[in-house]
C-alpha cells in the first residue's frame, strides 16, 4: 500500500517513518520540511500544563505520548545516526508571586494524582538549582523526569529515518487532492505533476483545509495561531534545565540547548497568517525573560522568529479518518505538536497499516466537526 | 599627486570624492566599504546637541557641515545620478517629564543664540506635529531646516561620485604603512600586494591604530564605542519627522525613511570590539521607543544591528597632519560622523591638495595627542 503525506512537519514526517517502520510505502510532499512551526518550536516537553490537565482526553494523549518517547527517540537515533537533543533531566516552573505559587500548587496535586514525579520547591531551592533566577522567585515545581528535544535536530533525524526505510520526499507543493469517483487517490503538484497513494494524509498544518479538490466540509478549518520566539545565545549555557516562569497571569518559558542556545517563548496572537516579527512580541517576550532572569539582557538576541500553531475550531487535535475514503487527516496540535509526536505518529501508522483506531484517538476524529 | 585612503566608510569615501574633486589622484582600500559604522547609523542631522553645545570648536565644526550640507548633497547626488534620502523637514525633540523640558529650554536658548531656527512647542503642538506621540508628552522643540540623510544611500552614492571621477577602489585590507626613511609612501595590502602613494589617509575608524608599520604614539587609540540600532517596518512612514525622546535622563531618537523604515537608536557601550546584539540593548531601545510612540510595538522589528563608533582619548574628531610626513588621519568622530562628513571631507581635501591647514581644523589636530 502506497500513503502519501502531504506536510513535513515534525507530525508528518513522524507519521511517514512509522508508516515505513509497518511496511507501508510512503511518499512525502513538503517544499520545505520541517520549516514552519517545526522550525520555530522550542520543543519542551513538560509532565503536562494546566491547559491540559482540565482536559481529560487531551491529558491522556499528552501522557501516552511522554510515556513513548523515550522509545520513539532512541529509535530515531538509532535508524538516523542523529542526536535529537532529547534531555529528561527535569522541567523547573517558578512564580513570581503568590497567585502564581498557588497555580503551581493545584498543578503540582493534579501530576501527583497521575503518578507524575513532582517537587515543590521553596525559594532557596529554586535558586539552588537555577543560580540566574530572580531571587525575587517565590517559589517553585521540579518535574525531574521530564525536559525538553530540539525540533531543529529532531526534523533532519526524520529524514534521515525516512530515507533509511526506503521512504520518498518531494520537494514540491500539493495544491488539490485528486478524486476517483467519491474516493482519495492521489494529489496534485503546484508544477502540474501528480502523485498516487492508496491513502492520502493531510498534515500541513494551518495551510491543511487550503488544499483543493475536497466536498466542503471534510477538513475543518485550522487557523494560524501565531508565536513569536526568541533565541538568545552565550558561550556557556545559561540555564541548567528547562524552566517555565509565571508572574501576573502570564508565563515565559526558557529552553537551554547544550550549545548555549536559549530558547525564550512565546507569544499566543490570533493573526491570520502573518508572520511578522513585531517590536511589541520581542519586547514582551525579552520583558517576562528578564522579569524570570535578570542577568538574561547580556546574551545575544541570535534570532526572532515566528512559527504558526494549527488550531482547530474546538483547538483540540484533529486525527484519523475522514468521511472521504482513502482521506486522512493529522493536524490541529496547536501549541503541543511536538508534544505529542510520538503518541500521533503510532495511531497514524497504526490507522494506516491496521485500520486500528485506538480509544485514544476516538475523541479527535475529523469526523467530529461534521454536520 | 596619487592619495591613498585606507577605510571606506563615509568619511573616507567623501574625503576621496573632494579630493579627486580638486585634481588628485586617489586610491581608496577597503574590502568592504559602507559596511561598519556608516552601515549602522542612522543618519540624523539635528543642528546641534547638548552635548557639542559646550564645546566650541565642535560646536563650530558641526555648524559649518551643517551649512555644508545640501550643497554637499546636491553635488553628490549630481555626480552620482543617485539620491542620498536628505531630508530637511525638520527635527522634533520632545520631553516626557518637567527635567527633560528644562534641558530642551537651554538647548533652545543657546541655538536661537546661534542662530539656528527653533520653535517651542507645547504638548499639544508636539501631537499635532506627531500624532503617534504618547499623549504624555510635556513639551517639545522643533527645528524646521534641519533633518536627516540616510547613509545606507550615501556610500553607494560616493562610490559612484569616486567612480565617475576616475578614483580607484581596492576591495582589500590594509594591514601597514610603508616606510620610505621617516616619510610614509604606501600601504601594504593583506593579500601581500603593496599601493604606493605621495600622502596615506588613515580613516579606518577604530582599526585605524591596528595599521602597523608605523613609530609608536604617531596614531593615538581610537577606541570602539558599541552602538545597537534597530530597524522597525511599517507600510507607510509612522513617524513624519526625525524626533529624538527624552525621559528619565535618557534618549532615544526615531529616524523615518520614506519607504516606512524607521530607525531607533541608539545604545553607547564601551565593550571594546564586541559587535553582539544583546537582548538588553534591544529591550532598552524598544522600552525607551514605546515610551515616547506607544503604538510602535506593532511594527516589525526588521534589523538589529551594531556599529562601533571611532572615538579619541578626548572624544573629539582626529583630521590633519601627523608628524610622519606623508601621512594623514581622519577618525574619532564618535557619534556624529554623517553629521561632520562634508566640512570633514572639505577639510582633508583642502590639506590633500594645498596643504591649507584651516583655522576649524586646528583643533582636532592628531599631533595633539604627542609628547
């Protein structure tokens, strides 16, 4: 059988190598793999976030995915060759103030009710594993198991993975899915070619329901929520381990890389597809990283960019079949793609090979926005 | 007579045009002219500062480049076929508090004694003259005749002007003078090759001291002063003039270019020749720019870029003889070196051609430094 996956993101490129892990042939079409939010993402991965604890199913998915990844990533190295960056050497969230220590403390309960190993810290605590912090900090959680993976690293491995099994890459645009009677079976290219699968898998993120050729209806729309992110840079890494600050209602996270990179994100704006770097979200994002770590203004500002997080109507994943036979979707994972790449990738490859749809997957089909 | 000029920026390349003006010979050297502090800067021409207010040579030297300018840039753009972004449509300095308007009041009684038109404008006139002003605002000044001129048009108009007239561009660096008994003959080349010359420029900046070859205590240290700029982007121009902000003791200027580029600066840092862009220096310029134009956290931030400003041991301009014969500078002029670029360049064309030393050069001689 022959799938072919329109969109090279982390989630589809995650998809197409487990695809040709079951034995699946498999075609990728993507001008620019892994260049939109995949590029953009800090890739944390932390035990959960208080978003998704209120969600039941979202939670599951989340937790089903942190359980997979350290498999997920020592199988990724292992075919690639490649170091994705994957560290578990813990997630640190700090307030600032006391409405923030008190949020701490209701998502500290909740992880500790799902088994989750998390610390409360208080302020001397949180300085003694993170020296740069405010001393202003007033106190804190350790998630020890969890941490972060570097999306940057994390794409080039797939395709790495992907050529080992014997997987295609186009580097071309799909512009329309091609019909046979009420049936998938192919999509065409912006240059005039086209390309045939038994199974036509749309992951393009919010630029999904853009594809042509489709009765309405069949993909919802997935709007852009854009995130302006900065990455600082020094000689040293700055901080010791992934760190989430709140203060005042909002919140910053700052991802170190080995290399001295600094990830500080993001900004949440409904824009449409803009992708403008603005004063005002550098400005914002510099303001909280300082707030968080005072010491921060000396480090390079090596780059500002944006990435363009696909959201669904109801801003949940969408993934599975649709009414369209032969038709797929994997789009949707808003601000947690990375997130949930492992977990996504199985119930793809799983769909794809078995036409197994697990329990987990029921409450994000495509088919729910239907009617 | 062949000159030989080492360094490209502004001041180089217009001494080169006056000099190829008068009749000589010239060669400029430099691998890539336009490209380090005249590429950062942005270009304002206001028609004095506080800070030259108090010193009268300087004081003296800006106002006759000031007179110097739009014959200047007539010429220039005549020769060169290109324009060079001179605007004349006046300066806005406006306060934020009670203390930055009593520096604009003494600011504007010393220029009114110079002759310099200037008008007091209270709050509601700075608004109607700015609309996108923070409504805070407490008072202003405006210069009507003066401006800005961009410099980023300026050197590619130089080096065409050099061009037309015959002048020679060596895209090479220059790593020392050649000595001929105790009189300086030419420059030798990184790539090994040598240019000889019958008088050697030396306007190179803050590399200027780097150039071997020479006796000590002939070119004094001309030390980098780290300036981080930043260039923001909108449709259409946000600002309708060149306005410099005060507030808390501290400014920022806002300069606007027709195509909707508007240009912030600047930071004033001695940290030798690092040429980062820190998150700090970017905080400190947007904070400073949303002070005075609230609504500028809309616009993209286009560049961040950092110049290093030439400076003396006495932070005044360096132009004339040495006392090696044959051997000139021109550097050390900190932050106003657009804005000395045509009485600097008729100066070193005066002394090249005629060995006229004129009485407004006396001051900035580099032998001061000797002994």
């Amino acid at each position: 059988m022959h799938v072919v996956i329109v969109g090279g993101g982390v989630i589809g490129l995650s998809t197409a190598w487990r695809a040709l892990e079951r034995g699946l042939e498999v075609t990728v079409v993507d001008p620019a793999p892994g260049s939109e939010a995949s590029h953009a993402s800090a890739g944390m991965l932390p035990p959960a976030n208080e978003l998704i604890l209120e969600q039941e199913d979202l939670l599951r998915l989340c937790l089903s995915s942190r359980e997979r990844y350290p498999a997920f990533v020592a199988g990724l190295e292992a075919v690639s060759g490649r170091s994705v960056g994957f560290r578990r050497d813990g997630v640190l969230d700090v307030a600032f103030d006391q409405d923030g220590l008190a949020a701490l403390e209701e998502v500290r309960k909740l992880e500790e009710s799902l088994g989750i190993a998390i610390e409360r810290l208080d302020p001397g605590e949180c300085l003694a594993h993170e020296p740069a912090l405010a001393p202003t900090v007033t106190g804190g959680l350790l998630a020890p198991d969890d941490g972060a993976i570097d999306p940057r690293e994390m794409t080039p491995a797939l395709l790495a993975a992907i050529d080992a099994h014997g997987g295609l890459l186009l580097r071309e645009r799909a512009i329309e899915v091609i019909m046979e009677g009420d049936r998938a079976a192919g999509v065409r290219l912006a240059g005039g070619a086209s390309v045939r699968g038994d199974k036509i898998v749309l992951a393009a993120g919010c630029w999904t329901h853009g594809i042509g050729g489709l009765p309405p209806g069949v993909v919802p729309e997935i709007r852009p929520v854009k995130g302006q992110i900065l990455r600082l840079r020094s000689a040293e890494p700055y901080l010791r381990r992934t760190t989430r600050a709140v203060a005042g209602g909002s919140a910053v996270y700052l991802v170190p890389r080995s290399n001295g990179e600094l990830v500080v994100g993001a900004t949440y704006e409904e824009r449409g597809y803009d992708t403008t770097v603005t004063a005002g979200g550098v400005c914002e994002l510099l303001d909280k990283a300082r707030k968080a770590l005072p010491g921060v203004g000396a480090l390079e500002l090596a780059e500002a960019g944006v990435g363009l997080r696909p959201a669904a109507p109801d801003d949940l994943p969408v993934l599975g079949a649709t009414a369209v036979p032969g038709l797929l979707l994997v789009t949707g994972h808003s601000r947690i793609g990375v997130q949930l790449t492992p977990v996504t990738a199985d119930l793809m490859a799983g769909l794809l090979a078995d036409d197994l749809v697990a329990g987990l997957a029921e409450p994000f089909a495509p088919t729910r926005f239907a009617g």
